[in-house]
C-alpha cells in the first residue's frame, strides 16, 4: 500500500511583502520545492507571527507600509537574533540605508530574479536554522502567587504559545486565595485545562513564607520543564504575596533568556509595560479559563468578562489588535 503521508516541509517561512503578484510567485515557487510558507501583506503582521510561532526563515521587502525595513529588522533582531531573514529590493544597488541593515543571518535579492535563483537563496539561508519544529520544543513557564493569577494577566498569551506548539506550564505558589477555598484546587484544574497546560501546585507562597522554600520549588520545576521564557507577576504591586512570586521567580529564572512580568488587579500605577500580545484570537479561551474562579466571592468582580475583556479592549490599542495583554519585560535576551 502506497504511503500517503505527506512528506516532512523543507521549513517554514514568512513572506513579508505588500506586493500580492510576488507573494502568489514566491508561494508556489517554494511551496513546489517543499517549504512550507505564509505570506502577510505588512510587517506588524509579520511580527506577530514571528512573536508567536516558530520560523525557519523571513523574506521581507525593503520598503513597507507603516513600518521601514531598517526598523523592521531591528525588532527581529531584539525578538528572534538568530533567525535568518532575506531582504528583497528591486534596487540594482543596495543603498547606504539598506546596507546598514546587512548583518549576521541577513541576506539580500534583488529584483528581478529567477524562480531557481529565489529558491537558491531561501534554501541556503534557511539551512542556517535549525528545524522549526526543534523551535517548537520550547517551553514556557508561568508563575503566579496564587490560583488565577497566571490565567488573569497572561492566559492569552500561553494560549498563543500553545497553538504555536509550545508547552506551557502553570506553576501556583499557593493554593490559597486571601484565605481561599478548598475547590480553589479543582477551580485551578479547570483552568489550566482551560488554557490547555500542565500545572504545578506548591503551597508554598504566602506572607511571611520563606523565600528560599519558594525559590526551592522554582528550581524543581525549571529542572524539569527547561523553559526558554517565563512569565510572572511584576515587582510593581501592592499585594506582598505578588512581590514574593516575583523576586522568587526572578531568582530561579537566572538563566531564562526571555522573562516577562503579567499585570495584576493589585498592579500599582508603576506598572509600565513595553510589551502588547494581541490575543483577540485567544479571548475566548482566557475568558474560559478565568471563569473557572468566579465562584470566590473575594475575587469575583475582577474575574468578571466584562472586567477582562475592557482591560484587553485598553491594552490593544498599543499593538494594532482589539484585544491585547500587556507585560513589563525583565529580560528578552
């Protein structure tokens, strides 16, 4: 019996390019020498995929609507600095402007070009880069200090990781919620199923709790999960549990390249976030998983959809999306 399952992609790759002629010449050139390839019609597109889901290489045109190639490149570079990426300009000559952008991983193609000559470059850029789907073995950790937490300020984000292929886990410092409930346990079951991750729960965080036994517990879960990012509270807050989560995190998160810091309910008007996830995609599941907690009284009324979706409906407008969560960056190396 024949074997009908198709053949592995060569890797996947990212068009960038507001030009629809070239974008439907460029698909069926790669895709017809096995890479698998999404094309976008402008650059903040383009780096939201590349936010959110793994890519052997990007091809991208000089000269875009609302953003220039200079800048971004230079927004590629802070997010993924190993990822290849060729600039196609119809210029014979590469101008002084588009030669400050040649460095390490970054190539350049002028047009016009042959079907053999395109496919060339792409092929041999992309081999630069390890597989896509080696990428889609990162993992992410999130860390809240208490059950809702993690699923209030970033949910939507882990779902995004999620749908890239990427695990995620959720690890609750208590069980506890300002006093709690014994279904807070089952509450935070159901949101992580909700948010489709693994979760840890430690007991471990509250006030006054000693902060080596939480960094204890932090270390065990990185040793096991290996997360390339993390996500927990920011060190701007009132609630002192929050604070605690938060330099015990930053303390096991050492050799964590990229660390990010979620807004909370309790987040003073210090929290100042440089990074906007769009998650209009992802609304509904994190709606779903905050509903699990809406049965505590104490927390009820910021646990509300109404109170979540006007908060992601502020956030967006920093990012061109309707809906975006927001975070601090502590670190995105």
């Amino acid at each position: 019996m024949a074997d009908s399952t198709p053949a592995a992609p060569r890797g996947r790759v990212l068009l960038i390019d507001d030009d629809r002629v070239f974008g439907l010449w460029a698909t069926k050139v790669l895709q017809s020498r096995g890479f698998a390839i999404q094309h976008v019609l402008d650059p903040v597109s383009g780096l939201k995929l590349i936010e959110s889901e793994p890519w052997d290489i990007v091809i991208t045109d000089v000269e875009m609507p609302r953003m220039s190639g200079i800048e971004f490149l230079e927004r590629v570079r802070r997010m993924e600095p190993t990822l290849p990426v060729v600039v196609v300009t119809a210029h014979p000559t590469v101008d002084r402007a588009v030669a400050a952008m040649r460095q390490p991983g970054t190539d350049f193609i002028h047009k016009p070009m042959t079907a053999e000559e395109f496919a060339g470059k792409v092929s041999s850029m992309a081999a630069q880069r390890k597989p896509a789907a080696a990428a889609a073995r990162q993992s992410v950790l999130a860390i809240g200090a208490h059950p809702g937490d993690v699923e209030i300020g970033a949910a939507g984000a882990l779902l995004a990781h999620k749908a890239a292929g990427l695990e995620v886990t959720i690890l609750t410092m208590s069980q506890a919620v300002w006093g709690g409930d014994a279904e807070i346990g089952r509450a935070a079951q159901e949101a992580a199923l909700a948010v489709g991750t693994r979760l840890a729960l430690e007991d471990l965080v509250t006030t006054g709790a000693a902060d080596a036994s939480a960094a204890g517990a932090i270390d065990r879960v990185i040793a096991q999960t290996q997360p390339t990012m993390l996500y927990t509270h920011s060190i701007h807050d009132d609630r002192p549990e929050h604070r605690e989560a938060h330099n015990a995190a930053m303390a096991g998160a050492r050799r964590i390249g990229r660390v990010y810091c979620f807004q909370s309910p309790s987040a003073t008007i210090d929290f100042r976030p440089t990074r906007f996830v769009a998650i209009d995609d992802q609304l509904g599941g994190k709606l779903r998983a905050v509903g699990a907690f809406t049965g505590q009284d104490e927390v009820r009324a910021f646990l509300e959809p109404d109170q979540v979706t006007s908060t992601a409906l502020y956030w967006g407008r920093y990012c061109q999306a309707q809906h975006a969560e927001a975070f601090e960056v502590a670190r995105d190396g």
